[in-house]
C-alpha cells in the first residue's frame, strides 16, 4: 500500500513540474500551498493537467489539439470560497480559476445515458432527441436538496434530474406564486402607468380643447372688428363727405354775409352823405332821421 502510494506521489510529482514547466504564473506554486493547506478548503481543487489520465501517446496528442493550455492550467474549485482563498491578492500568483458546483455533493451519481448500453449510434440518436447526458441520476439525498440543487443548476445546461424514486424533477422549475404575484404586481404597476399617461393624454386634450376655443372667440372677435372698422370708416368718410359740403356751404354764406355787409356799409355811407342818417337803429334815430327810411320806401 505504501508502494502504491509513493507510486502516487511520484506520479502527482512529475505532473506538477510539467506545470511548473508551462510558466503559468506561478500555478505550481499555488498548487503546493494548497496541498500544505488542503483543511481550509471546502471541497477539492483540481487542475486539469495533474488530473487527466490517457490512455496512449495519440490520445495525449488529440487532447492538446482540442484543449488549450490555459485550460489545462485551470484551478477548478467547488464553491467560490474555495477559490477567493486560493486567489486573494495577497498571494504572488495570478491564476486562471473558476466555480464548479460538485454534483456529486448532491447526491448525483451518474447520467442518465449511463443506464443502458447500445451502439454509439443509437446512443448518440437519444442523446440528441432526450438529452440524456445532460438528465443527472441521484439517491435519496438528492430528494432532500431540492433547493439547492435548483440554486446551482441555474444558468446550467441541466434542466432535469431523476431520483430514485423514479421521479422526473425541474431543476430550474418556477415557483408559480411568486411568478403569479410578479405578474400581477407588473400589471398593476402598468395600468397605474397607463392611467397616469391616459390622464396626462386627457389634461393636454383639454387644454388643447380651450385652446381651441379661445381661438374661435378670437377669430369672431376679430371678424367683428374689422367689420365694426370698415363701419367707422364708412361712417367717417360719410362724414367727411358732409363736413365738406358744410365747409363749401359755409365759405359761400361767408361770401355773401361779406358781399352784403358790404353793400350795407355803402348803403350806410350814403344815406349820411345824401340824407344826413346817422344809424339805421330806430331805438337811435332822433324824430326827423325816422322819417326819412319812410320816406324812402
């Protein structure tokens, strides 16, 4: 057994000094403080590169066709906890890390393409149309984790487990009363939206109403000036028209007031100078100039 085990280390050994070998930032380093501290880990860490085992040369020679060497460096860790420990900032290495829930932590032990054997052909064909390497198989722990088997399967490729109780469970089934309540609660919230939009549409179509009103009383108003307008102008050119001719009217009774006044002067002048009248008012008029208008006439 002791053999057995140093055959291990030996092995594990040479496998770290290939990744020493790929100057992946230090990642063997960080492999051995894992070792040296493996009780303050949760679950095992892994790394591809100290982990696979091939089968022959050519198979080794496929595989790093296919797998990159960043990926075959990669830190595997089994809850985020695990892998802050191992990739805080206080440490020197900079790793390429990430988070792979452990499914056999659940209970999981096996897939459902693992349940019977058949051609690849046919295995392929059922793969294809039941998805059957994705539907993992669990005991009975697996019934009493149904959370968090639900919690880590989200955003997965897994959508369906069987137990041994050989029922099919939703690993991401929704719960339907919160997604019954959500849904009612974004209704309310968008007819409340809808009425406050319908009751701003409302508020501007009435001032949009009276704005129009306004715009009717105004036009009237408008109308009715301009007519009242072209009234006085009418009235004011009928006028004009009249104090005009009263202007002519007038400036021909001047005339003749003048003409007779006039005239009247002469008439005065000539009775003084031919008759020795004085005044032609009677209240002035002495006894004998009274007389003499009468005998004129």
């Amino acid at each position: 057994l002791r053999d057995e085990e140093k055959r291990v280390e030996q092995v594990m050994e040479g496998r770290v000094r290939v990744l020493e070998n790929m100057r992946c930032n230090m990642a063997d380093e960080a492999w051995r403080w894992y070792q040296a501290n493996r009780d303050r880990f949760q679950h095992p860490v892994y790394v591809p590169i100290l982990h696979m085992t091939v089968t022959d040369a050519k198979a080794s020679m496929l595989l790093e066709n296919l797998i990159g060497v960043r990926d075959l460096a990669m830190f595997i860790f089994g809850c985020k906890e695990d892998e802050t420990l191992l990739t805080d900032r206080r440490h020197n290495w900079k790793l390429n890390s990430t988070v792979v829930n452990p499914s056999l932590g659940f209970g999981f032990t096996r897939f459902a393409v693992d349940l019977f054997t058949a051609p690849d052909v046919v295995k392929q064909y059922l793969c294809n149309v039941a998805r059957l390497h994705q539907v993992p198989i669990g005991s009975s722990r697996s019934n009493e984790l149904y959370d968090e088997i639900k919690s880590a399967f989200v955003n997965t490729s897994y959508k369906l487990y069987l137990t041994d109780r050989l029922e099919m469970l939703s690993a991401n089934k929704p719960n339907l009363d919160q997604a019954r309540a959500a849904l009612k609660e974004t209704k309310v919230v968008a007819c409340k939206e809808v009425h406050e939009v319908a009751l701003r549409v409302l508020q501007k179509l009435e001032k949009l109403r009276k704005i129009c009103v306004e715009e009717s009383f105004l036009r009237l108003a408008l109308k009715s000036l301009r007519e009242e307008l072209s009234k006085v102008g009418e009235k004011s050119h009928d006028l004009e028209h009249k104090l005009q001719e009263e202007l002519t009217l007038m400036e021909g009774r001047l005339t003749v007031f003048r003409s007779a006044k006039e005239h009247l002067k002469i008439a005065t002048d000539h009775l003084y100078e031919y008759c020795g009248l004085k005044t032609l008012d009677a209240r002035k008029m002495t006894t004998e100039e009274k007389k003499i208008p009468k005998m004129l006439a």
